[in-house]
C-alpha cells in the first residue's frame, strides 16, 4: 500500500528544522481566542492536526469511503487497502514483526482494557500480583483495580520519589519476584518523566513477567520501537500522535495475540457462525469487532508519516528544550513548586503556584489566548501522593516556539498580580 498522496511527497526533512514554518501547516494555530492569538500547550490531552492529516482524511470520504474487508467493489477496495496499509504503516513505525501484531482501537484506553480483559482475565487467578506504578494514568489504573476485583488479584506498586518524579527501582526484582504481569507509562502525562521502560522490561523479561507499557505520551514524541523495549504489550493514540480521534493502537506478540480470546463479539471478528457455536478470525481481525474507524486509520498513516518525515528524535529534542525553558523561567517565581525531574525530561511540565489555584490560573490563561490543562490529570492517586489537589500543567510539541514559552510566563505574571 503506497502512503497517501499528500504524505507521499514528503521529502526527509533537514535536520536543521524551521520550527515555526511548521507551524503554519496547522490551521488552528492561526486561531485568535479572546483576541489573542492562540498559544495552545495542552499537547499531552491531545494533539493539533496538519493540513496533510486534515486533507487525508477528507479525501477518503470524498473518493473511497465503503466498508472494509467484505466488499468485491471497487470503493472496497480501495478502502480496504487504505486500512490494511494503515496497519502495515503503525507496524513499521513502532518495529513490530508484522502488521498482524497491531490491533485497531479506539485508543490508548481501549487498548489496555483490551489487554485486561483478554490475556490477563484469561490468565492471571486469585492471589495473582498485578504490578504498576504509582505513576499511572487512571487509564491503566482504573482496568486492573477492576479486574484484581473480579477475580481475586493483587495490586503492587512501584513507587514514586517525591523529589524528582523517577521510579524507585531499588526493589523492582523483589517486585516483580512476586508478580504476573507488569504495566507501566513510558512518559508521565503529569511529571514528564521518561520512564526506562526497556530495563524495565529486561528484568520483567527474565522474572517470567508479561509486559504492558502505555505510550500514550511517547509515540508521537520520540521513538518508541517495541523490539528494542522488549515488552509483550503497548498502546497508544492517534489523537495525540497529530492524528484523528477515535483511533489508537494496541501492539501485542503474535504468540500472545493467537492465544487469547476476542475482546468483543460480533461481524468481522468470526470465522464461522452456528447458532449455537462459532469459531473466530486470525489475528488481528479476532479483535476488531464490527465496522472499523478506517477514516481513522487512514488519517493516522498521514499522521505517522508527518512526523517521521520530521524526525521523532527531533521532535523530543525540541520538547525538551522549550520544557527547560518553561522550568527556569518558572523556577524564577517566588514559592513555585515544580513537578517532576529536572534533567531529561519530556515536553510536560507541571507546577502549583502558592497564591493561585490551579483551575483560576488556567480560566484566567484562556482569557489571554494560552490554553493550559489544570486538574489531577487523570492521576488523582499520585497527586494525593503530592500532597496537592490539583497543578496547572504546560505541555508542548514540535509546532510550539520559545516565544510562545515567554508568552505563558508573562502571562503568568499578569495572572498573578490579579489573584493577590
């Protein structure tokens, strides 16, 4: 399947990248909120989508939309290879063995509940230790505390140090000595941390522990190449890779995927059909239940595309910098406190301010065109940890420049002097 045209043309960029030109390759950059120009850094909820996406998307609906798999016409056709082409795209970006390990989902969420409720409801027992970290996303949280409920498992963490946000590996053999299966995020959506996911799942590897790690925050920002990381399982989403919402990934090793049961009943998923009996399709198709987002699907191969021609190594690089940027001029407020390391991290950066709520903060923000996120982040757990309620967070990608960065310090400061 030859990528879609518009991506097709992208030729390798220069390493020396013009950051703000590819600014103009998003329209909703060109926004004004309250008659400000739109600063937008709430990367880590979900990504601006390029023109190229944009345009993908719309000419499938416009030339080859039909539906996929069970059609002999010619739209599908052509649809059916857009999708499949899709699945052949995700598995080149992320190094996997072959396109039948990457599962269509509706996103990162989807994918670890997909995880939960096949290989480990079909394999974990009662008295089974379940290992996270006191860094999850409630979207690889919430599914394993439902799941240890039903069936009688056990919850363990790794902890989390309250100076810099890092996992305190210090007992991780002892942990995972104890346990089945290990899932963990690659990136703090909260503290920027950049987890070592590929030690991790070296010693998980040799303790027989099966691996699940949530890249949510990381595939669209550096590369994430599940052969080197070594881990059984990884999901991510399309709508924070620069890509459509309503479609995410779940990768899974073919001899773990053949061996589970579906997730989901219906069309598609079936080999043959009794009225009492049926037997199911081979991988991946024995997990996409029903009418796929292949709009989806398409649109993420342009999306994947976009970034690769940037270069994900670039991409981090740039995230990095505008976060240091972000956390010295930060770190210049009187009684800040900021979350999470202070080298090497991702593009994310959290902070309480002690003379302003987070929630005021952000509202107040809007009003001068800089969207910011502020809340527990769907880590309400960790932040209790804190000892916080809530933090206002910063989050950036490629098309984000340093001067959008002494933007949202001076409107900071403008906050301030109006909250005191």
């Amino acid at each position: 399947m030859n990528p879609p045209a518009e991506t097709a043309n992208l030729a390798k960029r220069d390493e020396s990248v013009d950051w703000t030109a590819l600014r103009n390759e998003f329209p909703i950059l060109r926004e004004t909120v309250n008659g400000h120009p739109l600063v937008y850094l709430d990367n880590a909820a979900s990504s601006q989508k390029p023109q190229q996406v944009i345009d993908t998307v719309r000419r499938y609906y416009e030339h080859d939309n039909a539906n996929v798999h069970r059609g002999i016409h010619e739209l599908s056709n052509r649809a059916t290879e857009a999708y499949e082409g899709a699945r052949q795209r995700v598995a080149d970006y992320l190094n996997a063995g072959s396109p039948e390990e990457i599962i269509f989902t509706r996103g990162t969420t989807e994918g670890l509940n997909l995880v939960a409720n096949t290989w480990a409801l079909d394999n974990l027992r009662k008295g089974d230790t379940i290992l996270l970290t006191e860094m999850e996303h409630h979207s690889n949280l919430v599914p394993w505390q439902i799941l240890a409920n039903r069936i009688g498992a056990k919850l363990d963490f790794i902890e989390v140090t309250d100076d810099d946000g890092q996992l305190d590996l210090q007992w991780l053999d002892e942990q995972l000595a104890r346990a089945r299966l290990l899932s963990l995020t690659h990136i703090s959506n909260t503290m920027g941390t950049v987890n070592p996911v590929a030690e991790i799942c070296t010693h998980a590897r040799a303790a027989g522990v099966v691996t699940v790690v949530d890249a949510a925050q990381s595939a669209g920002h550096t590369t994430v190449d599940v052969q080197a990381i070594g881990c059984d399982f990884l999901a991510f989403s399309g709508h924070k890779t620069c890509g459509p919402t309503g479609i995410g990934v779940l990768y899974g090793r073919r001899e773990l995927l053949e061996a589970m049961p579906p997730y989901q009943g219906g069309g598609e998923m079936i080999s043959r059909v009794e009225y009492r009996d049926s037997t199911f399709n081979v991988v991946p198709h024995k997990f996409e239940a029903g009418t796929p987002n292949v709009a989806g699907a398409v649109g993420l191969h342009a999306a994947l595309d976009y970034l690769d021609a940037i270069g994900r190594e670039a991409i981090f690089e740039h995230d990095q910098r505008l976060a240091k940027r972000a956390c010295e001029r930060l770190a210049e407020i009187d009684g800040i406190r900021l979350f999470g390391p202070s080298e090497d991290r991702s593009g994310v950066v959290s902070f309480v301010l002690p003379d302003a709520h987070a929630l005021d903060l952000a509202t107040m923000a809007d009003q001068k065109g800089v969207a910011l996120r502020a809340g527990h982040h769907c880590n309400q757990p960790l932040l209790a940890k804190l000892g916080v309620a809530a933090t206002a967070r910063a989050s950036f990608y490629f098309y984000n420049t340093e001067a959008e960065v002494d933007r949202f310090i001076e409107v900071l400061h403008d906050v301030r002097k109006l909250l005191v």
